[in-house]
C-alpha cells in the first residue's frame, strides 16, 4: 500500500460538503464504509499508487465558527443518512480537526456571504498581506501534520460573477493590480487561489466562483508548476443532461425545449436566494446544452430555495423534442439526491489525482478530470461519456508509466 500522506485544505470547511468529505474519510479510515461513489477505487485508478485516503489530514478555513462535530450532527440530522454508531466513532477525530480550521475571508462576496461571516472578517486587510497569510496558514498545516503535499479545494458557497478586466487576462497587469491594492479585480477565491498556486499547492475550484481561475491565475500555475482545475462540480441534474443532451444527438431528435426546475435547501440553497449569487450558478449549469447539441434551444434553469429540503436536492426536468414527421414528443426526469454525498466522494478523487498530478511535474489545467465539472474549463468537451473516456484514457496512461518505472 502507498503510504504517501497528503495534507486536504477545504475553503468552506464547515459546510455541508467539506464536513461530509472529512466524516467519509474518517469512517473510511476505520474501515466503517466503502468507497462507494469514489471513480479512483475502481480500475485503473486503483492501480495508480495513489495517495490513501485513510491516512489524509484535513484543515481549512470558514468564515462561521462553529464546531465541526455539531456541522456533522446536524448533517446525520436532516438527512437521516447517518449511521449513529458510525458519528459516534468518528466524533473525537472530527474534534481534533477543528484545531486546523481557521478563519477565512469574505472580502467582495455579496451580501449573502457577508452576512454569514459578521463583523469578525477583516475585509480590509491589504490584499498582498491577505495573500501571505493564507500560504502562512497552508505552509502551517503542512509542516504541522507532517504531509507531502496539501492540496487546496474551494467549497466555499457560491460568490457572485466577478466582473472581468484586462488584468484577468494577463499575469503581469494581475500582479500590478495586487500591488495597487485593486480590491473590486478580486473575490475571496481569488485570493485562496492565488495563494494556493504561489505556494505550489495543487488547487481545485469545485465552485461555480469565477473570481478562481480566470486566465492569468492559470498562467500563474503554469509558472509555478502546480495542477489546477474547475469549474463548478457535477453532482446532479447537469450530470444528467451531460449523459442524456447526447442521445437526441445520436438519433438526430431536434430539442426544442429543455427547462430545469431545481429546489433545494442547505446553505448553499440559503446563498443561492440572492439573485447575485445565483446568477453565478444559472451560468455554470445553463451553458451545457448548446455546448453539446451545437444548437441552443429554448431553456432555463430555475433555482429556489426551500429551507426544509435541508441537504437534499430534487429537480425536475422537462425536454421537449421533434422528431421524424415533426411529431412532438417530451422526455421528463425528476432527480431526488443528497447534493453532499453526491459530492463528498468526488473530492476525495481529485484530490487524490491532483497530488498524482503534481507528483508527475503536470502543472495548469487537467483536462482529463472534465467528467466531475459542469463547466470544465480545459477542451470543449461536454458529453458526459467522452469525458469518462478521457479520465480512464489518463489512467491507462498513466498506468502504464508506473509500470515502466518500476521494471527500471
């Protein structure tokens, strides 16, 4: 068994996903579940030598300060999908993590987020002196859990679009823009990416926040040699367009109209209220279709909030097609799941590939994790089984180097 220890530090660390993320792996490390829903237990993947998740360390930041054993309490809570005797076996371990969780930023999020965070957040902070503290708290963590890598994931709740500049483009005018303390050409993601990728740390933006990688931030990855991928994870209802868009290709069905209705609760749904916040959302999920068909028909993406659907998620969809003879026809699908335990094993997976990554002197985007973004941004690809191909083409690849590095 691989005994590489790698260092996970979530930005969001008490929220619904980053909890689930760390009870899982802990329950996984006492041998109380499987790694059901986790692409890297399956083959290639498990072939890869890649870092256990058993012996992961987990830190991070929130703008809340809450305990992270009572974030998992009302997880098993709402859900009800929580073994007890699993919860109570983890607990002191959830505890000892706190330890690791420190404050996080909330500068330029929107009122939404702003008000989660109260007037404890120092928004102000110079953005360069911001930035050196968030490597001082990564550096910390490393040397303190004593891991080889630590790779950072945003699971932050959802920012409102940044609106982009000439300096988004370019890496010097964005390192100019930092130094002029250029506070409106930056969100809180900016600054965890950017302090991430210059401390060398692999980097994932699970979120839909566009403040994280845009341009210049990958080209600063690039220099620095670090791994990095986005957009947005792909959980639920866009994990299903992205399987089912396709088949009306193959049977060359004209889509005519394609509504999503998504309701849900958690934070994340509280967030998504704002209509700043959402609109962020609306545009990572609503771009698939046409990205896929060729054509854009008719469709929108609806997102509300129902407090008491707490983790879990429902949407329903309606498509409406024509086919031969231009007979109309329709297709619905209702999808009912739990967006953290959705969500939760997937972290797990990239950040096991990207310490691979890392590890193998890969550095900027990752093509090949496309399968797990509803907005992937390396490649045009969309349909959900050509990506898969690309993740399992990576794997024997990658496989295949292993072995030949170790018949040397």
């Amino acid at each position: 068994m691989n005994d590489r220890k790698i260092g996970v530090w979530l930005i969001g660390a008490l929220g619904s996903i980053s909890t689930t993320v760390m009870l899982g792996a802990l329950a996984l490390r006492k041998n109380l579940i499987g790694p059901t829903g986790m692409v890297t237990a399956t083959e290639p993947f498990s072939r890869l030598g890649l870092a256990p998740v058993e012996i992961m360390e987990f830190g991070g930041c929130d703008v809340r300060r809450e305990s992270l054993r009572d974030a998992a309490r009302q997880i098993a809570r709402e859900t009800g999908c929580i073994d007890p005797a699993i919860l109570n076996q983890i607990e002191a371990d959830l505890a000892l993590i706190d330890r690791d969780i420190s404050p996080g930023t909330s500068r330029n999020c929107g009122e939404a987020i702003g008000r989660l965070a109260g007037e404890a957040d120092p928004r102000n902070r110079p953005l360069r002196e911001e930035i050196a503290r968030v490597i001082g708290l990564l550096n910390d963590f490393k040397a303190a859990k004593q891991v080889q890598e630590v790779v950072v994931v945003n699971l932050a709740s959802t920012e409102p679009p940044l609106e982009f500049q000439e300096c988004h483009e370019d890496l010097p005018a964005f390192e100019d823009c930092l130094d002029r303390n250029e506070n409106e050409a930056v969100r809180a993601s900016t600054i965890y990416a950017y302090a991430a990728i210059q401390a060398g740390y692999p980097y994932i933006n699970f979120t839909p926040s566009s403040g994280a990688l845009f341009p210049a931030m990958v080209r600063l990855a690039e220099a620095r040699r670090v791994p990095v991928m986005g957009n947005d994870g792909k959980t639920g209802e866009t994990l299903v367009k992205s399987a089912l868009a396709p088949m009306f290709m193959c049977r060359n069905l004209e889509v005519l109209s394609w509504e999503g209705f998504n309701i849900l609760g958690n934070m994340d749904g509280r967030v998504l209220a704002h209509p700043e916040n959402k609109e962020s959302k609306i545009l990572s999920k609503d771009g698939v279709l046409s990205k896929i068909l060729g054509y854009s028909p008719h469709s929108e993406v609806h997102i509300n909030y129902v407090p008491s659907l707490c983790d879990q998620k429902t949407a329903w969809d309606f498509i409406h097609f024509r086919g031969f003879l231009g007979a109309k026809m329709s297709l619905q699908f209702v999808w009912q799941g739990y967006d953290s335990f959705l969500a939760a094993p997937l972290i797990l997976d990239l950040a096991r590939l990207a310490e691979f990554a890392k590890r193998r002197g890969e550095a900027g985007l990752m093509p090949h994790l496309a399968s797990y973004f509803k907005d992937p941004l390396a490649g045009n690809e969309h349909r959900l089984y050509e990506q898969f191909r690309m993740l399992q083409d990576y794997g024997t690849r990658a496989e295949s180097a292993v072995l030949r590095s170790e018949l040397r």
